[in-house]
C-alpha cells in the first residue's frame, strides 16, 4: 500500500487441498476394576475421557485375574 488509489489484493483461486480432520478416536473396551462415577453406574455406558488419569478415576486399572 505504498502508492495512494493502487491495492494490489491476492486471492488465492483454490482452497486448500488438505483439510485437518482428527483422525484417531481411541476406544477402550474390556473388562475393568469398576465403573462408576460417584456411585452412579458407568456399566455399558459410552463414557467421555481425556486422560489416563480419567480413566482410572472412573474405572479403576485392570481385573484382578484368578488363578
């Protein structure tokens, strides 16, 4: 913009060929140590986690195995 009344303005003709899109969707299925949430039953309930740490504040680490 260094000449007053003279813009120059690119524009870019195509959009972006890649779009970001999350591509990974953890899922954790199995057996657990317990599932609850402060007393309510989490059993056989899609249950929204962000951490390692979420997911043994709600169900606990593995089972006990027997032998």
């Amino acid at each position: 913009m260094k000449t007053p009344g003279v813009y120059i303005v690119e524009k870019n003709a195509f959009p972006n060929s890649v779009v970001e899109v999350a591509t990974a969707v953890p899922a954790f299925i199995g057996y657990t140590e317990k599932a609850d949430d402060n007393g309510k039953s989490l059993a056989n309930k899609p249950w929204r986690i962000t951490s390692l740490a979420e997911f043994h504040t709600y169900f606990g680490f593995g089972p006990t195995p027997d032998i």
